[in-house]
C-alpha cells in the first residue's frame, strides 16, 4: 500500500515536471507575469535598509494594487520622517505621482523616476513595478533547470529589448517550478551585460487566498555592499477596490 | 512672550487631554537651524529653533481635522539692516532721514500655521480654514501660484497656511474642478480662484483663474498712520495654465501665467523646466523663469525692486533666470549635490552645493554653501554675502 502511494505520489510530482519540460520561456515568463498580477491586492510591508556601514534604516508602508498591477498606490506609514507620503503609479508605472503631505503637493514624476532608490533602499521604483516589465521590456531565453535555493527552478535569461528603457542589461532568473514564484534574480548593469549589481532572493514561501506569495525578499547589492529586505506584513488579494482609490484625490487623503 | 507660552501650556493641555483618549494623532518636528553670511568685513549668524505640532483626526469616516501649531526663537543677529547688502547707487535713493526703516526683523513667533476640516464626500471635498495652497508644475517658480514664493535656494520648504474655503469636484477619475475663496476685509479684496485639472495621455494640465489684491509697497515713501511703508493694493488678474509630462524620456513642465494689473502694467510669467535621472542614479534638473515684471539689466534695479524681493512680494528682481539642480546619493544616506542660479538679465550667478544626511530612522541633517559670483549691484552680487546654512530636523 504504501508502495503504490509512493510511486501515485511520484507520479503526480513527475506529471508537471513532464509537462514542465514543454514549457517554452515566453510561457514560463507569463505564469510568472500572471502570478505577480492578481486583479487586486493589498499588501501592508516592512522595509528594512542595512547601509555599508551597518546602520538599519526601517519604513511601513502599505499598498494597493488593481487590474493587474496597472494602477498601484503605495503610501508610507512609518517612519515620522515620511509618514502620509504616497505615490500613485498608473499605466504600469508610466505615470507616477508622488504626494508631499506637509506642503500638500502632488507632483508628476517622469519614468526616468523609477530609476531612483525607493527612500534610498537598494529597490529601485522599476523593481517594484508590476511583473509586465519581464514581458515588455525583455525577451527572454530559457536556460538548463538549475536548483537554487533549495528549489527546483527553472532557469530564464531575460534580455533587454533595443525599445526599452530599462535600466538593466538583462535578467537571470530562477523560477520555483511548483509555484512560478522566482526565488533569486540578478539584475545587471546598464552598459555591461556581464557586471552583476543586485540579486534578489524570496523566501518564506505560503499560500494567500490560493495564490503562492513570497513573504520575504532581499535585494543585495553587490554594487555598493549593502541590502535591503522586504517583508509582507500583511496581504489580501482579490479584494474589492475602485478605481476612485487610484486617483489624485485619494493620493492626498 | 508670556502669553505664548501660556497658549502653549493650553494647547499641550488640550492636546494632552484628546491623545489620551486616542482621538487624536499627534506627530510633528523640531528643527534648529544655523544661518551665516559674510557681510562686508563682518560675519553675521542668525540660530533659530521651530517646533511644529500636528494634530490630525479623523472625527468620522467623512470629516478630518488637521491643524499644525508653530512656535520659532531666534538668537544671535536678529535685525539685518538690508541697506548692508545693496549697491551705493541703490542706497543713493533711499530717503534721507529713512535709514532705520530698511530692517528684517527676525522675532521670536507663536502661530497657528493651518487648521482646518475637510469634509469629503462622493461628490466634493470640502476644506474649510487655514490650508496649503500649492498651485502650478514649476519646482522653484510658481507662476500661477499668487499666494506663496518659494525660497530659492530651498525650494521644498513647507509655505504658510492661508484661511480659505476650498471646493475639489472631482469629474470622473482623470478631471478635478477646484473652486477657492480666500476672504479678506472686503468681498472685492477677497482672492478667488477657479482650476479645472485634467490628463491627457502622460500629461497632466491645469487652467486657471484668479483674482486677488496684490498689496505691493511703496519703499520711498512712509505711512505715518500705518507706520509702515506706503501700501498700494492693487487688484491683480491672472489667467494661466500649466502643465507636465515626459518627452523623449525627459521629464518636461511648463507653466504660465498672464496678469492683468489695475493701475501698473500687465506682466506674465513663463516656467519651463526638464529633469533626468541617470542610471548611475545621478538626478539633473534644469528650469527657466521669465517675469517680465523683472528688469533686463542690473542697472535698472530700484530700491522698491530690491525691497520688493526682499519682503516676498515679488517672485525675482531680473526678467530671466534660470536654476540648475545635479545631485547624486553617494551613499544610501547621503545625497550631495549643487544648485546654481544665474540671472540670463544681469549675468550674475550664485553656487549653492547641498548636502542632505539621513543621520538616524527620524533625524535628517541639511547643509548648503552659498556663494555669490555676480558684480556689484547684480542680483547674486557678492555684497549678498556669502556664507551657509545647517539645519537639523528631528521628527516626532
């Protein structure tokens, strides 16, 4: 008996592996674009800056995502210093506002913006923008499967586009195979496709309203020695939000 | 003095007596500063301490109170005599017998800085007190913006509160409809506005109306009653439109305005201003102010354009200039960079290099060097002085 659960076990594990092997990196690219792109969500995080000199830098902040990534608001709870900043991001992060509560200001932020340090974390605003990127911005190659992290992973090279605008060359990604979660990105430079400058790694892997989220993620920046990690505090996906959240009004609010 | 501290013991009470209750939040800074400049063969340094305390509630799911109380000391030069910093041919026009009158006095102030409530409803949000009022896309020059000036060389420094009733109708998702009324001693002195904001593809625009008294002042002439420079109110109205977006990855804004004086010449203001981060993070901006109200050449500078500079009621003393920003995070906690206004009109230039210091989670530390490079009688002539500013900011 337990023989014949063994090997019904292994062949429900092998069965996805089987089909994994068909999967194409366009197709691997888009589970994970998918995957990134709930319809709404809402997500409360911890972000905690470790500078080269050791000195911890922590910000709260929540955020509210809807049609799939295309509208995001983000505003910043902790620490005192930032509090009831927010920025509105739409279209994908092509228009990004960003709120100053002590002057009441909203001012309109060109996309070259992303490419700033988010509160001067090793995020940039392009990292955190939705998962269309992978697809817009890059072509993408697969590699031979790899474990990494302890994971089975597929394994994806993604290349920039000559349109794009991007601030990396190109991508190496390591794809959990079970969950198309990607477990270690390394992002590289600009100019020099061969000179890594930050690696991501998620962990603390669980399941929220059926969707497989990353609880934990840490960018090191090989770059400048320094690290930044991101921790969900909080998460809701599918939830009701209307589009009135997404606009100026709310961002002042 | 004794009766600001008073008020201050009251509100401490009061505020006090609500957080207790967790009706209130209570958050804010203290900031001390210290300012020095090099005027002629002595070295002036004015200290000042601020306070702000913000209150913010939400009484109901529909109303917010929100109200911030500022009290500032200031030690060490708190009188500068203005005639120090101006060229003899200036100070050739100031009256005889008038000298003691061309002082900034810097005095010790309570204020409530904004207080007001908003009520939002699906339709409207209704602001009603004392409240921020940020109008127009320029980073250092605002022409539509009537009711503040922005330092030059700190541009981002909150401006005061002014006592308005405010009316945002917003029209869909992508049109706002901003009605203001700023009351004064007199409907007709009470300044008025109207915006429509809106989105068209990756730009945002803005037109808009104002009509509001310009309280200029005569510095030849003195009010004996007021005993106060001669006030000559005037009413001013202003069209404008504004407007920001990305061109060739570039950001881009434009902002004007014209305005139809009552009883001096009509003038308008144009800002055009570019932005970039590079992807070695380092951020360059770049922006041009024409004030047709300024003069083309420094020789044509009066002493009422100075004073009028001086005393914030005029934007800039030259017609053109323009305001170059570079800057770059050279840690994770420290962004240096340089601001450099020139003056196209009179051909002088100030450097003002900037550093910015996140010193821990709450304390920010800010220093700027000032160096005027312009000839005698220019608007960053050295007789400005030159000297910096350090300023440390913890918040609460």
């Amino acid at each position: 008996m337990k023989k014949l659960l063994a090997s019904g076990l292994m062949v429900l594990l092998l069965v996805p592996a089987a089909f994994s092997q068909e999967l194409t990196a366009d197709e691997i690219i888009q589970k994970v674009n998918d995957q990134f792109n709930t319809e709404t969500s809402y997500g409360k995080s911890k972000m905690t800056i470790v500078t080269t000199s050791g000195q911890k830098r922590t910000f709260v902040q929540e955020s509210w995502s809807k049609d799939r990534g295309e509208k995001n608001l983000v505003r910043y709870l902790e620490p005192r210093r930032v509090k009831d900043q927010a920025v509105l991001m739409l279209n994908h992060a092509d228009d990004i506002w960003m709120f100053f509560p002590r002057t009441q200001r909203v001012r309109k932020l060109a996309s070259h913006a992303k490419k700033q340090k988010m509160q001067g974390s090793d995020f940039s605003y392009e990292d955190m923008g939705s998962g269309d990127a992978f697809i817009d911005d890059f072509t993408s190659k697969r590699l031979e499967d790899e474990q990494k992290e302890g994971q089975d992973c597929y394994k994806l090279e993604l290349i920039r586009k000559q349109e794009s605008s991007s601030s990396y060359s190109r991508l190496i990604m390591w794809i959990i195979k079970e969950n198309f979660l990607p477990v270690v990105i390394e992002y590289y430079d600009d100019n020099d496709p061969a000179y890594l400058l930050k690696t991501m790694v998620a962990s603390d892997f669980r399941v929220i309203d059926g969707i497989p989220t990353s609880m934990k993620v840490v960018m090191f920046n090989q770059n400048d020695n320094t690290q930044t990690e991101m921790e969900l505090l909080e998460v809701k996906y599918n939830i009701t939000l209307t589009d009135d959240l997404f606009t100026e009004r709310s961002l002042k609010k | 003095m004794k009766k600001s501290l008073q008020l201050l013991f009251l509100l401490f009470l009061v505020i006090g007596s609500l957080a207790a209750q967790e009706k209130v939040e209570i958050f804010g800074y203290f900031e001390s500063q210290y300012m020095g400049t090099g005027v002629k063969n002595d070295y002036y340094q004015l200290f000042s301490n601020k306070l702000r305390l913000d209150l913010k509630s939400d009484l109901t799911e529909k109303i917010t109170f929100a109200a911030n109380f500022d009290y500032i000391t200031y030690h060490g030069k708190k009188e500068w005599d203005i005639l120090d910093f101006l060229s003899p041919d200036i100070l050739a026009q100031v009256p005889p017998g008038m000298e003691p009158f061309y002082v900034l006095n810097f005095s010790n102030r309570t204020f409530l800085d904004n207080a007001y409530f908003r009520l939002s409803l699906k339709h409207f949000d209704l602001t009603v007190g004392k409240q921020q009022i940020s109008l127009g896309t320029g980073y250092v020059w605002n022409p539509m913006d009537v009711f503040n000036i922005k330092e030059l060389v700190d541009p981002t420094y909150e401006q005061p509160g002014h006592n308005a009733v405010r009316l945002d109708v917003p029209v869909g998702n992508a049109y706002t409809i901003t009605a203001l009324y700023s009351p004064d001693d007199t409907w007709k002195n009470s300044a008025k506005l109207i915006q429509l904001k809106g989105r068209i593809s990756h730009f945002d625009y803005s037109l808009i109306a104002i009509e509001k008294v310009w309280r200029f002042h005569d510095y030849t002439q003195f009010d004996l009653e007021k005993m106060n420079f001669l006030e000559l109110p005037e009413q001013r109205r202003l069209l404008g439109a504004s407007t920001a977006g990305e061109l060739f990855g570039m950001g881009v804004w434009a902002e004007f305005a014209y305005n139809w004086m009552d009883s001096t010449d009509d003038f308008y203001e144009l800002v055009v201003g570019t932005d970039y981060t590079f992807d070695f993070q380092t951020y360059i901006m770049l922006e041009y102010y024409r004030n047709t109200l300024g003069k083309t050449d420094y020789e044509q500078y009066t002493l009422n354009d100075w004073m009028r500079v001086f005393a914030a009621e005029q934007k800039t003393i030259s017609k053109d200039q323009v305001y170059i920003f570079v800057q770059h995070p050279v840690t994770d906690l420290i962004n240096l960079g340089v601001q450099s206004i020139f003056s196209i009109s009179d051909g002088s230039m100030a450097l003002v290099p900037v550093m910015n210091y996140s010193f821990s989670e709450n304390i920010d530390i800010m220093a700027y060097l000032n160096i005027n490079l312009g000839k005698e009688g220019s608007v960053f002539s050295s007789n400005m002085g030159n000297g910096g500013m350090l300023r440390a900011r913890i918040y609460f």
